[in-house]
C-alpha cells in the first residue's frame, strides 16, 4: 500500500510510474484518495478543537457554579451537550474517511522502480541474463506429461480420482525426487544464511490483507468458508506476516527467513496447451526465501537473492535466462520482478519457476512493519521475497532435458539426496 505522504507530496510521480503498468485508474483513484485525506485531515482539525472547547468549557461551568452563577452555567452547560452530538457527528465522519481512505488505497498497485520497463504484456520482458546450453535430445525423445506415465512417476488420473484435476499424486522415485529437490533447496538457503520457518499452510483474512494477496486475488485463493481461513498461494504470506505488527531493532536487520510449503491457487480460467501436466497445478510445492531490511539495501539484497536463485538452476545443470518484468507483466505489490525461466528442451519453450520481487515499502505499509534506527526513530522497512524454488517445472526441465534412451539421468547435485543416479 502506497504511504499517504507519497501520495500527498509526489502524486505526479506515482501517475507517471503507474503509466508503466498501463494502470488505467491511476488519477482517478490518486485524486480520490488525495481528495479524501483532505477532507479527513479538515476534520480532524475541527474535532480536534471542538474537544479542546467543549473540555475547557466543561471547567468552566463547575467555576460559575462555584461563583453562584447558575443560569450562566446552565446555558454553558447547554453549549456543551450540543458539542458533544457534533463531535459524535464528527467522530462517525472521521471513521468513514479512514475507511474510505483504506478502501482506495487497497485498490492502487505499487509504482515500479525507474528500470522497470514499460510494457503490456511477457512480450515486452526484457532478458538481462541467460546461461547454459540447451540440451539436443534423442530421437524419440517425449514430454514429461508422457514420460511421467511411462514411468510411473507421477499420476494425473489418480490425483483426479482422490481430488479433481491439477492434483497429480507423486510415486515412487517421482515422490523422491520431490523430496531430494526439496530437501536440497533448503539446505541451500540454510548456507546462504536463511533460518528455516514451518508455517502454517492456512491463513486468516488479516495476513492475505497483509502482504496484498487481498483483495487482489481473492478469486485465486482457496477458501475455508467455515473458518475464515485461506490456504496459501505461497510461503511469502505467513512467513511475511510473523512480523505484521512488529518493531524491529536495526541490529537485528536484514531478516532472512525461508520455508518449504505445499501452495494452493485456483488457476480459475487456465486451459491449453501451456498448463499441460506440471505446467500449472491447483498444488504444488516450492521453497520461498524472504528477507526484510533498510531500504538503502534493499537493491543490494535483491540481486544478492536473484544469484541465489542462478546459483540453484546452474546446480542443476539447466538452462535460464533471467527477464526483467515489464510494468504491464508485473504483481500488483511488486515495484520491480525478476523472473528465471528454464528451457524445456522437449516442449521448446522456457517455463518460469521463480520470481525475486522488491515490495519496497508497499506490504511493510499494510503490515505496519518498522524498525527503530540508532535515534530510535521508527521508518517502514522494505520487504523482498522469492522461488528458490518451485518444483514442478524444475520436475518437467529435469525429465525432459535429462532423458536418454535408458532413461532419466539425476543431476549429480541432487544424486546424494535421491540415493539413485537415474530414473
């Protein structure tokens, strides 16, 4: 959420910005909210001094009454029961605008950072990185959606028959090869200095409002109804929001967490031949790291976690390129997105299997999340998170790039924790 100074003070600066995600609504809402932090601001004033009257009038009356002028105090006494009905009044005003206020600021993305492109769409991404060779594959060479099930590695059909489709159910050395990825992901962000978190894999209306996945993609989260609870579109929620609320000491920055998650996200809408086996999932699951520090290292920390994540594919011997998100391509928190992408040499596309954003200040706004400096002033802090990384197009990367006519070589990286060599 954008801070009401930003927008008090700089407005043309965050129109010009919000022209980058061709944010059509961008002046209306900016002057809404300007508009209404005015007349919010005007109240406050006014019922700040009606208070102070009406408190030192009340004095007032018990000194005339002392002084025997009784008709005088009735009549103060008069003028202070009308105040009191128009600070009310002006009280329930006052509440109206901050709702107001919140209401429209929920519904204007974040300004992307200056290098953001402009853009509408993946076509305007720019590619600021690539590295490895795109493998040449065999005659005969087939899709993972097709070498899963002449494996018998992982099962589409049975994950509809227990649960629907985008379920698929893992087997055998394809659920090993869940749990090698996983296990190695985290003892990779455990040496780069993350503290492994476990959270909780359902959230509460507070936390999605929090980091912004409310009400942006309310349609895309599963809901409990019953209990008023989400399950998670990503770790970044729950591990962002334990610090909803929280003054941190500057000592004690940057905070560097990661966790392993299953996700859940509806995808409603999704078709074709893109999403076709583990291309786009309703669950799957991905190791986040998320770090929260000062704002003047926040850039610094962005492309410290974005080689991280380089580090992690050029471990598994795949090829990516590193894009650089347009405005028009990027999430609504987002001031600036890397997304990495791995070459699936039998589809002959590049598949995203992470992004590394900087939030700025925008989910630190909604979480009230500071820190108190050396002054023991407190400022936002900047929030960043990303994929280090999600599993089911590192899986099909992996099938597809590593086949052979004796089947699927194991990248040597990953050998010590699958126990096997090849599939």
């Amino acid at each position: 959420m954008l801070t009401l100074q930003f927008l008090r003070e700089q407005p043309d600066i965050i129109l010009e910005g919000l022209k980058k995600r061709n944010f059509k609504e961008a002046e209306t809402l900016v002057q809404q909210v300007v508009e209404n932090d005015r007349l919010r601001r005007e109240t406050q004033n006014t019922l700040d001094a009606l208070k102070a009257r009406s408190n030192a009038d009340s004095k007032k009356i018990g000194e005339l009454m002392k002084t025997g002028k009784a008709e005088e105090a009735a009549a103060l006494r008069a003028s202070v029961a009308a105040d009191k009905d128009k600070i009310k009044s002006l009280e329930e005003s006052l509440s109206e605008y901050e709702k107001n206020q919140i209401e429209i600021l929920y519904k204007i993305p974040n300004v992307p950072a200056a290098i953001v492109p402009a853009g509408k769409s993946a076509e305007d991404n720019i590619t600021v990185h690539s590295h490895g060779i795109i493998p040449t594959l065999h005659s005969g060479a087939l899709p993972h959606w097709e070498l899963i099930k002449k494996l018998d590695i992982i099962d589409f059909d049975l994950g509809i028959k227990i649960a629907g489709a985008g379920f698929p159910v893992y087997k055998g050395k394809g659920a090993r090869l869940q749990r090698a990825l996983i296990n190695f992901f985290l003892d990779e962000a455990n040496k780069a200095g993350y503290r492994e978190i476990q959270p909780p894999v359902v959230v509460n209306e507070a936390s999605g409002y929090g980091t912004g996945q409310l009400p942006d993609k309310e349609g895309q989260m599963y809901f409990v109804n019953a209990d008023g609870l989400y399950l998670i579109p990503t770790a970044e929620v729950p591990i962002t929001n334990l610090y909803r609320d929280v003054i941190l000491n500057e000592d004690e920055l940057p905070v560097k967490n990661a966790g392993y998650t299953p996700c859940f996200r509806r995808e409603a809408g999704s078709w074709g031949a893109h999403v076709r086996g583990l291309n786009r999932l309703h669950q799957f699951d991905k190791v986040e790291i998320v770090q929260i520090c000062k704002p003047e290292d926040s850039y610094r920390i962005l492309d410290e976690m974005c080689a991280h994540v380089q580090g992690l594919l050029e471990k598994l011997e795949l090829p990516y390129r590193k894009l650089l998100l347009c405005g028009g391509d990027m999430g609504f928190n987002s001031a600036i997105t890397y997304d990495m992408e791995v070459y699936s040499a039998a589809q002959q596309r590049w598949l995203e299997v992470s992004s590394v954003s900087n939030f700025e200040t925008f989910q630190a706004n909604r979480l009230k999340l500071r820190y108190k400096n050396k002054e023991s002033k407190t400022q936002l802090l900047h929030t960043l998170n990303g994929s280090a990384l999600a599993l089911p197009r590192i899986v099909a990367a992996l099938l597809e790039n590593n086949q052979t006519p004796d089947g699927i070589r194991i990248p040597k990286v990953l050998v010590p924790y699958t126990g096997f060599e090849s599939i």
